[in-house]
C-alpha cells in the first residue's frame, strides 16, 4: 500500500486527522475569545486556522477542489472546534496541555499527508517537503497574520515547524526507498515526539542576536595582540632564525606582555612614558635674551620694561 493511501484510508488516521482539525480550531477559537471577536470571527479564524495549510497544498498542487471542502467533515470539525470554545471556555491547564497534545500529532499527520501528497503528485524533494510543512503550520501562520501578530512559528514558540521538517524528511525517505507503507507512522512520531519534547523542555531555536559575534575594544586588541605573537612564533619554528620577541629591542614586547582591561589602559600605558618626555613639535620657543637699551646702566634701571612702559614689550 502506498504511504499517501495509507495516510488518507485508514479510519484511526482518519479519525486523528478530523480531531486535529477539530482541535486546532477550539485553539483559534480560544484565541478569538481573547481577541473579543464575534461569532463570524469564531468561525473564519477556526475554518482558517484547521484548513489553511491543506488549502494552501491543494491549491499549489492544482489539485481540483482542495480536500477541505470535497469532504463536509473538515467544515464541521473546524466550525464545531471554533463554536465549542465560544461556548465553553476552557482555560485550565489539563485542557492545555490536552489541546496542545493532540494539536501536535495533528501537525505530524499533517506534514506526513502533505510531503507524500506532493510526492506523488512528482514534485521534486524540496518542493514537496516545503509543502509538507506549509500543510502542517500554515493554517497557524495565517491565523496570527489575521489577529496583527508574528505567528509563532518565527521564533520564541515550540518546535512545530522543525517537527514538521524532520517528519516530512522521514516521510520522504520511506517513500524514495519504497519502505513498508506503516512505516510513514514512525515518522509522524519522531516529529511530533519532537515538537512535544520542545513545548514541554520549552526548546527554542537560536535566535538572530545570539549569532552575533561582539568585541569590545580591548577584546580586539587583545586578539590582534595574541595573533601577531602566535604568528611570530610560527615563522620563528619555521625558520629557527627569528626570534619570537626580543624584550631588549623589539617594540612589540611590551603589547605582548601588556594586559590592559580596557582602551584607556592601553592609552596611559603607551603615552606614560611619553608624558615625562616632551613629544616631538611641543618643543617652546626660548625666550630671545634680554636687550638693554643704549642707556641703560649696569643696573638696568633706567629700562623701560623695568617700569611697566609698554613701549618695552615691542622689543
């Protein structure tokens, strides 16, 4: 029996995939409850929320009517699910925990249905993985773009869209290598064991900040100063001529050996030295010497400057 056949006869499957719809809508529903919506907007984001993503498929598959609504059950499963949380709130943590449960074996079916789908339909790998995981987290993405969020699957939430990505690969290799049809089952297990273990350990993939590298001023000079010596030390081994660092006349002993904590060490530490030195252009200009005028004694008392005249300054 082919994986796709096996996915969409089987009657536990089958009935695993209605209650996903079913529970992804209580979850859309919940949501709207929230958002104070009505019961039009109950309805939409259910509908929305459990069939966007095999919507989704099924139109870029050009399959005919999508599966949504060739089969009146995945209507009434999404509208049950939104109209029974605006019924009934149920917020307590049994019922989440439950929720969240059966909407990740659900994500499992969903992106093992979708990737041996478009398999068959002779799309090539990527393609058909691609729509694997759109059928799984699609209808959650475009729910949170109606309701003005980020959805959830960009960052900071459980694992889905990764389970779905490890599930659809598995599901992948049972059909390129033309396993046993019940072993497509173990890969909606892995991936959906995955996601669970993710929303219960609250895994998180790494995030844009956390990929970048940051280096203080003193960090850099403290790497440029260990590379120039390792690279020193190379060439020295290499050569067994040049020596690594001569303390008595290499100018770079001091860089090696220094360990400033930050840039204004480095700069006391370089100019200290200079400091007690004049630098070069700091040089003042010494005063001419004195002139006396032509009758001035011995004792200069008879000069200008001596009595403040201002006549002496231009001399």
């Amino acid at each position: 029996m082919d994986p796709l056949e096996l996915l969409i006869t089987n009657d536990v499957l089958r009935f695993m995939d209605l209650l996903g719809v079913f529970v992804m809508g209580v979850a859309a529903g919940a949501l709207a409850s929230r958002l104070n919506f009505d019961a039009v907007g109950f309805a939409v984001i259910g509908i929305i929320a459990g069939l966007g993503g095999g919507i989704v498929r099924d139109l870029v598959l050009d399959y005919g009517v999508p599966a949504a609504f060739a089969d009146p059950w995945y209507l009434a499963c999404a509208l049950g699910g939104a109209g029974f949380s605006f019924v009934i709130a149920a917020d307590g943590a049994w019922w989440r925990h439950l929720v969240s449960v059966l909407d990740i074996t659900a994500m499992g079916l969903w992106a093992a249905t979708g990737t041996a789908k478009s398999l068959g339909y002779g799309l090539d790998v990527l393609p058909a993985i691609l729509l694997g995981i759109t059928s799984a987290v699609g209808g959650g993405v475009i729910r949170d773009v109606l309701v003005g969020r980020i959805p959830a699957i960009f960052g900071g939430g459980p694992l889905y869209a990764t389970g779905a990505l490890v599930t659809a690969i598995l599901t992948w290799t049972v059909v390129a290598l033309g396993l046993p049809s019940p072993l497509v089952l173990i890969a909606v297990a892995v991936g959906s064991l995955l996601a669970g273990v993710a929303a219960w350990r609250r895994w998180t993939l790494p995030g844009h900040s956390e990929w970048q590298v940051t280096m203080s001023a003193a960090q850099l000079k403290r790497l440029v100063r260990r590379t120039r010596k390792r690279e020193r030390e190379r060439v020295a081994l290499e050569t067994g001529t040049i020596p690594v660092i001569a303390p008595d006349s290499d100018d770079l002993a001091d860089d090696a050996a220094a360990e400033d904590l930050d840039p204004a060490g480095y700069e006391d530490r370089v100019f200290e030295a200079a400091a007690a030195e004049e630098l070069p252009g700091s040089h003042e200009p010494e005063p001419e010497p004195e002139h006396r005028a032509p009758n001035a004694g011995p004792s200069g008392d008879d000069d200008p400057a001596a009595e403040g005249d201002p006549a002496g300054e231009s001399r």
